[in-house]
C-alpha cells in the first residue's frame, strides 16, 4: 500500500513538472533526456530497495540511490508547488471573466513561460543543494568553539577544554582520506579532554574495523572518554540469536578499549587537577518514545554531589529534558549528540537556524540553557541514511570551561 501511495504521489507531481519544461520547451532531445534520467533515478531507487541486504541502514549505493530520488523529488516538489499556484491563479482569472466579462465565457489564461523558466531556477536551488550535500558537504568539517561560564568552576579547571564529537557512524564511511582530515583537524585542537557522546557504528562492530586505528590516534592530555548511543546496541538487524547480538556489543565495548577510548556505562570518572576535580559523567543510552533506555542518571552520579562540578555525557538529548536539567544532584553541562540536525537545514551561526528536525526534539543542536544549566547537541561527525549533509555540517564541538559569571 505505502508504494502504490509513492507511485501515485511521484506520478502527480511529475504531471506538474513535465507541465513547467513543456512550457519553456519542445525540443524533442530535451524532454527525451528529462524523462530518461527521471525513470533511471526511480528505477534505481527501487532496484536498491527490493534487493535484500544486511541490515536496515542505508548505506552505500542504497543511501545513494535515495539520495540522487530525494534531489529529484525535491525539485520536482518546488517546481509542483510553484506550478500548482499558477493553477490557481489562471482558475480565479478564468472564474472572473465568467462571472463579470461582457461575453460571459469561462477561459483560462495560458501558462506563462517566464513563470516556468523562474519555477526551474529556484527548484534547481535544493537539487544542487542535495547533489553538493552527497558529495562534499558530509565531510565539510566545522569547529564550533564555545565558552561558558560557571560562578562553581573549581579554580584549576578555569579556561579548561573539551572537544566534543558524536555519531561517527562507521558503517556509512567510504573516503578514508576525508575522514583522517577529520581526525587531524580534532587534535589539532590539542584540548585538555576528548569525548565521543554515542553512535560508533550502524549496526556491526565489524564495521569499525577498517577505522579503529584512525580513531585511535585522537588524543588528549587527560584522555578520550566515550558513552554509547542507539545505534550501538544492534537493535536495527535481525541477529541469529541472543547471544550474536551479546557477543557484539561486547565487541565494540571492547573496540573502544583498543582505541583507548575509556568507555563509561552509568558510571562516573573524576577528572583531578591541581587538587580540585570534576567528575565526568556517562549514562548509557536513553531516548523518549520507542529509543532504548538502558541509561541511569541515580547510578551513574551515585556518590557524587549537588556541589561537585559536573559534566554528562548522554547520546540522546530528551533525556536532558526528561531528568537531567531538573535533577537534583544539578548537572552543569551535558553533551549530546543523536539528532544530527538531520544532515539538512539552514544556518547562518549566531543568527537563525532551522530543521525539521526541530520539530521532533527540543535540543536538536548547539548550546542551549535552563535552570542555569546547559546541554550541547553535537551535529554529528558522520552520516547515516541520507549519504551528505546540507546545511548542517559535520562538527567537532570545542567548549571552554570559565569559572565566573557569564559578561554582559
């Protein structure tokens, strides 16, 4: 049922854009090629489709497939709407000559050519954004610096720093020597502590393999500290038994030991310096609605007080607003990642930000603030499904720590 609402769906709207090229042109060759790489995009797309394969996670030339269908259903999509409008307008016209022209006939104007040639120019907008996406924007790599400012800071962690990363997604890498200008441009930023907030791999702990010595070599002088997020707990494959699945997590948990990443699962690690300390806090994941909730803010911070200084590392932002920021033992800053801003929006930093994804989480990315207390939502280091990002780059998040109040 959910295809033949596809097909009826795509039909529909390629009436409306065949509608707008018929307008600017009948050359033979033109509309020829227009419906020859139209069916070559959707017969691929279901070609990848109803070809079985591992998993459930788009990846390789199925999350390509859905990519090149995605830019062309976009522009076929504005290209509708803009034509639909016209629609609307040559009915009203046509409406208003029958109701008050002194012949009295009902006569739609013809569509105009200049309305077309313009409904083509912005619908090539988003395609060219989506192709950009797939093939240079999901390793357009950003540092995003941050400072924020606690008046409980203790002394020796004042101008303290964290880089943060998230959602690497192995599984969905394919150009090694992009993802080392990721790592390199991580430790060039020589911070005081490196951490990953969830979501090492697709689905496999196999498929990490190919990576781990590449990820091994991120570095910091107090170490890298990682969580795990959904996608770690092979919840989105169909193993052969219990036991294949148990034997999988153990072995990315132990992945994580063999980069050095010191991986913490509800539990706290105190970070010393100069005889102060914070604790750094990690819960497993834990996600509203039908995510797995294996996460434990009263185990993980057990020990610890409303005065120590704090940091928690957790994969899914709607815990932040589910526990965290209202939590007793008052945690200062946590870290995020999971939403990935959706790979696709618009930004423009310090000034306006917008995804549909938006729309489903809260805290969906950067720095946000309640009850004094904040949550970073990483946008994610990798891809998953979609093959690129549009808008909403892959980041490496650097926040300094300030001890004092926030200047005005």
């Amino acid at each position: 049922m959910r295809w033949i609402i596809f097909i009826v769906f795509f039909l529909l709207i390629e009436i409306y854009a065949y509608q707008a090229l018929k307008t600017i042109t009948r050359n033979y060759w033109v509309v020829i090629l227009y419906f020859v790489v139209t069916l070559a995009v959707f017969a691929n797309f279901l070609y990848q489709w109803l070809t079985p394969v591992e998993g459930s996670v788009l990846t390789g030339a199925r999350g390509y497939a859905f990519g090149f269908l995605l830019s062309v259903l976009l522009f076929k999509l504005i290209l509708t709407l803009i034509m639909f409008g016209e629609d609307i307008f040559r009915l009203g016209a046509g409406g208003f000559e029958k109701l008050f022209s002194v012949k009295g006939e009902f006569s739609m104007p013809s569509r105009r050519k200049f309305l077309s040639q313009l409904a083509m120019g912005i619908a090539a907008i988003p395609l060219a954004s989506v192709l950009y996406g797939m093939y240079q924007g999901r390793y357009n790599f950003r540092v995003l610096n941050y400072t924020l400012y606690f008046d409980d800071l203790p002394e020796a962690f004042d101008g303290y720093r964290l880089a943060q990363i998230s959602d690497i997604h192995s599984g969905s890498f394919d150009n090694k020597k992009k993802i080392k200008y990721g790592v390199d441009l991580l430790n060039e930023q020589e911070t005081d502590m490196v951490v990953f907030t969830g979501d090492l791999v697709n689905n496999e702990a196999s498929e990490m393999e190919p990576w781990k010595e590449l990820f091994g070599q991120i570095k910091a002088k107090d170490g890298v500290y990682s969580i795990l997020g959904n996608h770690d707990y092979g919840d989105y494959k169909s193993w052969s038994s219990p036991e294949a699945k148990k034997q999988n997590l153990d072995t990315l948990k132990d992945t994580h030991a063999k980069m050095g990443w010191k991986l913490l699962l509800n539990e706290h690690k105190l970070i010393e310096r100069n005889g102060e300390k914070i604790a750094l806090v990690g819960v497993e994941n834990w996600g509203a609605g039908g995510f797995k909730k294996e996460g434990d803010l009263d185990k993980a911070g057990a020990g610890l007080s409303e005065k120590d200084f704090k940091v928690l590392l957790s994969h899914d932002p709607s815990y932040w607003q589910e526990k965290i920021k209202k939590d007793k033992n008052n945690y200062h800053l946590t870290l995020s990642g999971h939403t990935h801003g959706m790979q696709f929006g618009i930004e423009i930093p310090g000034w306006f930000k917008w995804s549909p994804v938006q729309y489903r989480y809260q805290n969906w990315a950067g720095i946000y603030e309640e009850f004094g207390r904040y949550i970073n939502v990483n946008r994610g280091f990798g891809y998953l499904a979609f093959p690129g990002r549009v808008g909403i780059w892959p980041e490496i998040s650097v926040i300094e720590l300030k001890k004092g109040p926030k200047p005005a």
